[in-house]
C-alpha cells in the first residue's frame, strides 16, 4: 500500500478531540475570594436585571429528586442518556437551578472517578485533592444570561466549605461559550486531554500544563 493511501486511510478512521482541564483553588488568598464574591454577586444582579428570580437546589439523593418531580419540575430537557438516579446512587451531587420550577441548569459534582459517570474526562482520571464539576447543561431560553457561571460558583462555595483543595471542570477546546463561563467563574487552565479514536481503539492522554501547581499532580 502505498503512502497516499495508506494517509487516506487513517485520515478516515481516526479522529481527535481536544480537551482543556480547568482549575480552581478553594484555599486561595482573601484578596482572591472578596473578588470571588463580588463576581458572584455580579452574576445574581445580571439575573435580577433580566427578571429571573431562581435558586439552586442541592439534589444530593434521590428521595430529594423523586420530591421534586412530585412537585412538578420537568425534568424532559435533562439528556435522557444520564440517567439521575444512577448518577445519585453512584455517589455524585445534582446542582439545579431552577425559576419558577422550571428547570433552566444542572450540574453534576463528583469526588472520585467512580461518581463521575456522566463526564467522560473525570471518569478515567483521579485527579488528587479536589472535586469535579460536569457535565454542565443550560436548558430552554436561559442560555447567555450567566446562570452557568453563578452555579459552579456557588459550587465551589459549597466545596470550599466541605474542606476541599480544588474545583476541577473540563471542556472540549471548541466550546467557546462553555470556555467563557468557566473563565468568568475564576477557573484557569491547569491541563490538556487528547482523545484518539483509530481503528476502532479509543485513547485519551492527560497533560498538566508546567505552570501548573504541583501539588495537583
């Protein structure tokens, strides 16, 4: 087989995508969490100038789910492929947002790969001393109003207040709005991820970048 060929071929069964790891640190400065607080702040009056009065709610078992549907939040724009409960059962917490009862974000919170299920980054890699937040979703018209970023603050809020190290969230590289919300919630970028997918095999390869902190590695 000649080269051409041989190129040709593997150009058509192989595919790579590109990840960003990013961190946040729980125990940084007070200078870092007065600026912290004022962002979130930030973020509350943009919703309150845009008339959208929500709450999160911290579904942590699925009898706290179960409640909620029965009290009529819809849950169909949620990706039918996570399933809920399994997430919750498998040690991870469902952060909603939710106006009026309806359902305008989730996101999940793991602390171990094994309750990460739905985040296919943060299920292969232990990474020490901290939480994983993801997979992220806005639903219905609520998207580009800053609900994203006002939620994994208060994510990190909640971490911070468990006695974690570390906030650590993930994006495919091309996600410019995903990429734009984790940056306005204060988390910079700590590590890479290449996923492989040639001849049927895939692969993913995880590299901090050198200005990462050392302690996270």
């Amino acid at each position: 087989m000649n080269n051409g060929l041989l190129s040709r071929l593997v150009g058509f069964v192989q595919y790579v995508v590109r990840y960003g790891v990013y961190l946040r640190k729980l125990t940084a400065s007070k200078v870092y969490f007065v600026i912290s607080r004022k962002c979130l702040t930030k973020y509350d009056n943009a919703l309150t100038a845009v008339k959208i009065n929500g709450d999160v709610v911290i579904v942590d078992c699925v009898e706290t789910y179960n409640e909620l549907v029965t009290r009529g939040v819809d849950f169909s724009e949620y990706p039918q492929t996570e399933d809920i409960e399994l997430g919750l059962q498998s040690g991870a917490i469902l952060f909603c947002f939710l106006v009026d009862d309806t359902l305008a974000h989730t996101s999940w919170l793991s602390f171990d790969c094994k309750g990460a299920v739905y985040d296919s980054i943060f299920n292969q890699y232990e990474l020490p001393n901290g939480a994983y937040l993801g997979p992220c979703n806005t639903y219905h018209g609520y998207k580009g109003l800053g609900i994203y970023p006002h939620v994994i603050s208060k994510i990190c809020i909640h971490l911070k207040s468990m006695g974690k190290l570390y906030a650590y969230i993930n994006t495919r590289s091309t996600n410019a709005s995903s990429l734009r919300g984790i940056e306005k919630a204060m988390f910079v970028p700590c590590a890479s991820v290449k996923r492989s997918l040639l001849f049927g095999r895939v692969t993913s390869e995880l590299s901090f970048y050198d200005n990462c902190d050392e302690s996270t590695k």
